[in-house]
C-alpha cells in the first residue's frame, strides 16, 4: 500500500507541477497581472464587504470560510514539513507558485461566481464541478472532480487536522488521544450539523482572529532578531537554487526543495486546487470578479505573510530545534511550536497549541463545507448532506488517533487528482473569467463595490447561462446583480 502511494505521488508531482506552472503563467499573462495591478483593489474589496446579506452569505463570510480552509495546519506543520525533507529552499518554491497561484485563484474564484446557480437555502452553489459542467459541458468529469474533492476535503484533510490536534494535545499537556478524538468529534458535530451558514458564521470571527494572533507572535521573534533575518532569506534563495553545498543531499537538494515547496505550498494556500472556488461561489456579490480578487488576496495572506512567518521562526531557532537535513520529518507536528517557545520561553507552548487547535478545527469547519457543495452537485439532497456531515464527524475523531506521514501521503494523491482535473478546466475556461474581468474594468468610473455583471448584451462575456447574471434573474435571487 505504502510503495503504490509512494509511486502515486512520485509521478503526479511532477504533472502537477507542470501544470501549476502553466497555469499561473497563463493567467498572469491573459489578465495582465491582475494578482499585481489590482492589489490594492482586492484589499478595498476585502475591507468593504462585510455588510449583511439577507439569507445569504456576504463576500467577506465566503472569504472567511476559504481562509479558515487555507490558514490551517499546513502554515504550521505544512511549513515545518516543507522545511525537513526540502530545506529552506523550498520556502522560495512555495513564494514563487503563491505569486503565479494568485492569477490562477482569481480564475477559479471568478469562474465560480460566472457559473453558480441559486440553492434552496438562500445561498448559491458553485465551484470546479459546476463549471466543468456547466461551462465545458462534461458532467462525468464533474463527478470525478466532486468525488475526489469529498474523499480529500471530507475525510483525508480532516484527519491531518485531527491528528496534527491530538499531537500537540499530547506533547503539551499529555493529553490521550482518545479524549481528544471524542472532544472534536462533538465540536465538529455541534457546527456542521447547521450547515454552511453556521459555517460561515463561526469562521468569520476565527479565521482573521487566529491568523493576526499568529502572526503578532511570530513578528515579535522576528523582530528581536532582525540582525539575523537577512541571512535566513540568504539561506532561502540558496537552497532553491542548490548553492548551498551543506544542503545538496536528499533533504535540501534542488528536487527536494521544488517538490515540497509545491506540494506543502498548495496544499497550504490551496491556490488551482480547486477547493477555495466552493467558498468564493456562495456569496451574494455584485461581481464575480469581487471574489476573484477576494480569493486572489487569500493566497497571499497565507503564503506570503502567514507560511513566511512560520519558515523564518524554525530557520531562526537553534540547532537543537532545527537543522536541516537532520531534523526529521516525524518532528513537524511540534516543530513551529518548539521553534517559538525556545525564542520567547516556554510559556508560549501552552498558547501555540490552542492557536493550533484554533487553526485546525476552523480548518475542519472550512473544509466541510467544500465537501458539502460537492454533495450538492452529485444530487444526493438531505440525506447526501447528513452522510458528508457524518463523514466528516467521523474522520476527525479517527483522525486524531492516526499518524501524520500517511495521512499526508494519502491526501497528496488527491489532492494532485483534484488539482489536475481542476487546472485543465481553468485553462479552457479561463477566458471567460478574463471577460469578466475586462467588464469590471470597464466600469472604472464606478465606484469598486457598485460595479454589477449583467450577462444582457455583454460585450466581454457570452455564452453563460442566465439564472444568476441578468438583470431579471439578479432580483430574484437575492440581488445578485442589482447588488449594491
């Protein structure tokens, strides 16, 4: 089993690569650097899009509930991951692909709002499933693409959140496994079982609340140690590149640093996965390119700052804590943790492992709600949502009696399968998203959150079907369109 996952992942690495590679290059080219010429734009459209949706989900919830998904165990453990079997180079790989995967996340999350339709709840349903069936006309590689994202984001993803929990659990304060499984397996009931609007309710105060407090930290043992900050990113760029001849083994080799820091990176940012389109399709917005640039924005927040601040506290910690191409990978569950108590003392252990309770049961929330969407698209109703909420309960009590290294393996195989299909969609597709694009910039004398999509004689845009982005379809369902 172990060698067929080893094989697995061996060969889709490198087809994802390519095509995370392709995609961003694309998307960056075909929208002219949206994720660089509009950047102070997605965060105008972050700040100004909180206010209330009746029976709806706001852009700034959807927002939440995508970072609570992104922001997670994999800027922590994901990071220390990264760091032990590819080196502080891979933090550079990890950079690279959230600066091109910030093209590609404003493609999917536009191409989910293009492609929505209305639900039953209030809300809206959309994501990779719909748009490769709605947009490209295939319904069969829309299952695929649902089945493969409720195995990973349902069942594999919450069982690295629960173990990396009961980790910690363990280690900080000798808490059994077993008492923790049950613990979360009651929290996560107590919010699924209310569906995504409890969901976006609950992980629109966590998600920015558990990522500043990190951050907070981290910057304060950044900044005592500031001298030393330009030799760690010396450190980054030549490891990358193999110039470092200390790190030229299996742990720090070139290979080694690209294949981690691709991997750890998207599945911290999730950036051409498509899971973070399944949020960005929920919310009431005037514009599909709102949340593009919403979602654009995400990926940078958990890469560029939040999996920025873990690399720079475990390259800073002692040798006893971190060496590279010594310290193994078995150690990542704690490693962010143990890097931070021995630069601010042993009181801040206590409080990294809530925070990465925080991290990983928002997580668990997030990503529940990805599975239930998918649910939707497959047409088992009610009783499909009681079944993925079950699934998710369960796995994240089993979860946290289980290792981390296969967990991780196991969700690398999927997470390629679901990236792959996602990322062929985008790059047939993704001109409509640039057609959105070119209709949002085209009302630039509007003001950003008053700009509207109407689908009704589109110069930019053709070809979409009219439930949602019409003039008459945006007032019936719940302003989307007319929304200001």
């Amino acid at each position: 089993m172990d060698a067929v996952i080893a094989f697995l992942n061996d060969n889709l690495t490198w087809v994802l690569i390519f095509f995370l590679i392709a995609a961003g290059v694309a998307f960056t080219v075909m929208t002219r650097g949206v994720q660089f010429r509009l950047f102070g734009t997605m965060w105008k459209v972050i700040f100004n899009s909180r206010g209330h949706v009746s029976g709806g989900i706001s852009s700034f919830q959807a927002f939440a509930i995508s970072l609570a998904s992104r922001v997670g165990v994999g800027n922590i453990v994901g990071v220390a991951v990264a760091l032990t079997l590819g080196g502080p180079g891979a933090i550079f790989w990890m950079w690279l692909m959230a600066l091109l995967g910030m093209a590609t996340a404003f493609v999917e999350a536009t191409l989910a709002q293009v492609y929505k339709i209305p639900h039953e709840d209030g809300t809206f349903r959309g994501g990779p499933a719909y748009y490769i069936q709605r947009g490209l006309g295939s319904r069969a590689f829309g299952i695929v693409f649902a089945c493969a994202l409720i195995f990973t984001f349902g069942f594999a993803f919450e069982m690295i959140q629960a173990g990396t929990i009961a980790s910690v659990f363990q280690s900080t304060w000798g808490i059994d496994p077993i008492w923790t499984a049950i613990g979360l397996g009651v929290l996560t009931a107590l919010i699924v079982f209310g569906g995504i609007k409890s969901v976006a309710r609950v992980s629109e105060i966590l998600a920015p609340g558990m990522a500043l407090v990190y951050v907070l930290l981290a910057l304060v043992v950044i900044v005592t140690n500031l001298p030393a900050v330009p030799g760690i990113i010396g450190s980054i760029f030549a490891g990358a590149f193999g110039l470092n001849p200390a790190l030229s083994g299996t742990a720090g080799g070139i290979l080694a640093s690209m294949l981690n820091g691709v991997k750890r990176g998207m599945y911290s940012n999730e950036a051409g996965m498509g899971s973070a389109p399944n949020a960005a399709a929920t919310a009431t917005t005037s514009h599909p390119v709102h949340q593009g640039l919403i979602q654009s924005a995400g990926v940078f927040v958990d890469t560029m700052i939040v999996c920025t601040a873990t690399a720079i506290v475990i390259l800073l910690s002692s040798p006893e804590v971190y060496t590279p191409g010594v310290t193994s990978a078995d150690a990542a569950a704690t490693l962010t943790q143990q890097s931070l108590a021995g630069e601010l003392g042993a009181w801040t252990a206590p409080v990294m492992a809530i925070l990465i309770f925080v991290f990983a049961y928002s997580t668990i929330l997030g990503n529940y709600s990805y599975a239930e969407v998918n649910q939707d698209f497959l047409g088992g109703g009610r009783i499909g949502n009681m079944l993925v909420r079950l699934l998710v309960v369960g796995s994240t009590a089993w979860g946290a009696l289980q290792g981390l290294e296969l967990l991780f393996a196991i969700a690398d195989v999927f997470m390629s399968v679901m990236a792959v299909i996602n990322l062929i969609a985008l790059l047939l597709l993704g001109k409509k998203a640039v057609g959105a694009l070119r209709d949002f910039q085209a009302q630039k004398d509007t003001p950003v959150m008053e700009r509207v999509f109407d689908l009704t004689d589109n110069p930019h845009v053709s070809g979409i079907p009219g439930e949602v982005w019409t003039s008459d379809a945006g007032r019936r369902n719940v302003g989307v369109g007319v929304q200001r």
